[in-house]
C-alpha cells in the first residue's frame, strides 16, 4: 500500500466515524432533510436544492424511544427514533418517511408528535405490482415533488431533476465499478471498506460524495491483488448501517463480495433512464426494479432470480443472512429464499439480532462454523 493510498484510507476512516456530525454545523447553508429509505427517491431532494440525509441508527439501548412506541417492533426503527429524541438529529430541517414496511409508516405520525420538524412528508409507496400500483407510485412520486416545492418555495424544473439524476448515475456508476473489483479472486477491496464509504455518502451533499469517490476509487484501483484466496460471500437481509459485522466476518478469513441490502446493492447498483420522461425513469428504478421484500412479488421463487444472478455475478459460495427482530418483510421472505438457494446448491446461515449485537460471542462461533464449512466444500 503506498503513502497516497494510506492517506485517502485514512480520510475515509476519519470521515466514517464522523459521518453523524458531517452536516450538524451547518456551514453549507442548505437545508437538510432526513429520509429513512429511497422510495421517496433522495434525487428530488437535491434537485429541490436541499441536501438528503440517509438517517440511520446508533446500536445501543433504546430507553426513550420505547417510552413512545412499543417495544416489540422494529429495533432498528425505534434506535433510530430513539437518536433523535436524544438530540442527534437536531440538525436536520425535516424528515422523509416512505411507507416502506409497517414498521416504518407506523411511527411516522408517533415520531412528528414527539419531535416536530419544520418539514415532514409519507411517501406512500404501494407493495402491489399491478399496473394500477404503478400509476399511483408515478402520482406519489408528483405529490412528493409539490410538497418539496411548497416547503422551498419555488418549482422545481424538469431540467434540475435530470441534472440531480445525471449526478447520481455518475455517483453509482463509479460505486458500480468499486464493487467490480469484489469479483476479482481475491478482491482488491473488502466488503467492510465498501460500506463504510456508502455510509459516509450518506451523510454527504452528492456532488461532494462524487469528488471522494473519485479519490478513493483511483486509491484503491492501484492496488496490488493479494494471492490469499477464501470464501467468497454474499451478505442479504435487513439494513446494514454500521461495519462492525462486516468487519468481524472479514477478519475471519471470508470475503464479503457482493451483499443484498439497502445500503448496498439495492441503492447503489442501477441507473435511471430519463429517455423516457423523468417519472417514468424514477418509476423504473424505485418501483419496478426495487427488489425490497416489502413489495409483494407473489409466490413464485423466481422473485429470487437477481439473488441467484448475483450470486453468480460476483461468484459467492456462501450467504450470511442476516435479520432484525420483527421484521415481518424479511422474515416472510427468508424461509422462500433458504429453500430457493438450496436446490441450487448455496448454503445460507442466518443471523438473527435485535440491533445490538449483544449476542456477538454466538454469533461470531456460527461464523466461524460456516466458513469452516465452505473453505472445505
Ligand atoms: S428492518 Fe425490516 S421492519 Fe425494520 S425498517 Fe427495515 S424492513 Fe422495516
């Protein structure tokens, strides 16, 4: 590794574990809205000239949170309540909630009326495919827009939008070539450096996400490829926000190459055709092809085909499934997907958490036992 390399790694470092306070000084003079998830597309945000904000979760006790809602629910939903009730997110001027699973639409009114913003807006996103679930999504995704007109006070051109998607696209096409380098054997960059550069781009304006990913890119693409070589594995399930597990399965000897998540492939692997009118582009990409299990797809198995194609693509031999405690969407999914997989011939073990890793000891010795396994297979 040379000394170039080390300092734009040791930027990303520095940058990730500050990411939570990257935009709280306001120095940029824009206004900032967090959203929970990329239904309510974070592109129209930036082109209403306001900088998204992915919010996310700090593992840790929930106390406040579950004075408000109940404690048998999403953990990941009530932590990330829970920051903001303790100040962390002070600094936003407004939230983004999209009726992604029940969980989420469910504590959008309980988290307005304990903690109000200037801004607040559910984006109801359908869980039907049917023509009819298209048109609404096309109509929500026109509501959202009036809404964020209505709190900026201007319109937003046609022109901006597609200049925001422009920027995106360059932004997923470099993170695209990053994740290339995972289908080397072995990969030139790890699944935990990976998602620590995602997770700092979300708490970044996109056109600066855009400058760094360039540096990094060329940082990392001018690495040397090792000669060790081990499992290859795909990580699927719930929201992934932090790169402890990533970086305890890595240190494990296993390659995270490819995942199956929401800040990971599901956001950052596609393009948004605009050739055919911006809403129809946007529908595409965050309704027809946004493989959440949120969306009903119904009951045939090959609603798992990308998974398989991913699989291949990237050529893993295993998969960490990993699920968050009440997450009904994941869960309905997950027995369909373990069975899928077995008929062709992948071994999946699931991981089971309520957002806290407690049970980290457990969990580290069912990984160690699957590696094992596939380094023998
Ligand atoms: S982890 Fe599951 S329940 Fe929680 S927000 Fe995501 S989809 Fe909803």
């Amino acid at each position: 590794m040379g000394q170039r390399d080390m300092a734009e790694l040791e930027k990303l470092e520095e940058m990730y574990k500050n990411r939570n306070l990257l935009l709280r000084n306001g120095e940029t003079g824009e206004k900032i809205i967090g959203y929970l998830c990329n239904f309510a597309p974070p592109e129209l945000i930036s082109a209403a000239g306001m900088i998204p904000y992915r919010i996310t979760g700090k593992r840790g006790e929930i106390i406040e949170a579950d004075d408000c809602v109940e404690p048998l629910g999403c953990p990941y939903i009530r932590n990330c309540f829970e920051q903001d009730l303790k100040g962390e997110m002070d600094f936003l001027d407004g939230r983004v909630i999209s009726h992604s699973c029940d969980a989420a639409q469910r504590i959008y009114g309980i988290w307005n009326t304990y903690k109000k913003k200037q801004y607040s807006y559910l984006f109801n996103a359908p869980h039907g495919t049917s023509e009819w679930s298209r048109k609404f999504f096309k109509r929500e995704l026109l509501f959202f827009k009036e809404s964020l007109e209505r709190f900026v006070g201007h319109k937003i051109s046609e022109a901006d939008i597609i200049d925001t998607i422009e920027l995106y696209n360059q932004n997923r096409q470099l993170i695209k070539y990053l994740y290339s380098l995972r289908k080397e054997d072995p990969p030139r960059v790890t699944g935990s450096e990976i998602l620590k550069i995602l997770l700092t781009g979300c708490s970044i304006p996109p056109e600066n996400f855009n400058v760094f990913l360039k540096k990094v890119m060329s940082e990392i693409a001018e690495r040397k490829q090792s000669q060790e070589k081990s499992p290859r594995l795909m990580f699927w399930g719930c929201i992934i926000d932090d790169t402890n597990l990533f970086e305890m399965i890595e240190d494990m000897g296993a390659h995270i190459v490819i995942d199956d998540t929401c800040i990971g492939s599901k956001t950052c692997l596609f393009n948004i055709d605009t050739s055919g009118g911006v809403w129809e582009g946007l529908t595409k990409a965050y309704f027809d092809a946004f493989m959440c299990p949120r969306t009903d797809r119904g009951p045939g198995l090959n609603r798992f085909n990308y998974v398989l194609d991913l699989i291949r693509e990237y050529n893993a031999n295993g998969v960490i499934g990993y699920m968050l405690n009440f997450c009904d969407p994941h869960k309905m999914d997950y027995p369909d997907l373990r069975d899928y997989l077995d008929e062709q011939g992948i071994p999946m073990l699931l991981i089971h958490d309520n957002y806290s890793l407690g049970n980290i000891e457990g969990v580290r010795t069912r990984i160690e036992g699957f590696i094992e396994m596939l380094s023998h297979a």
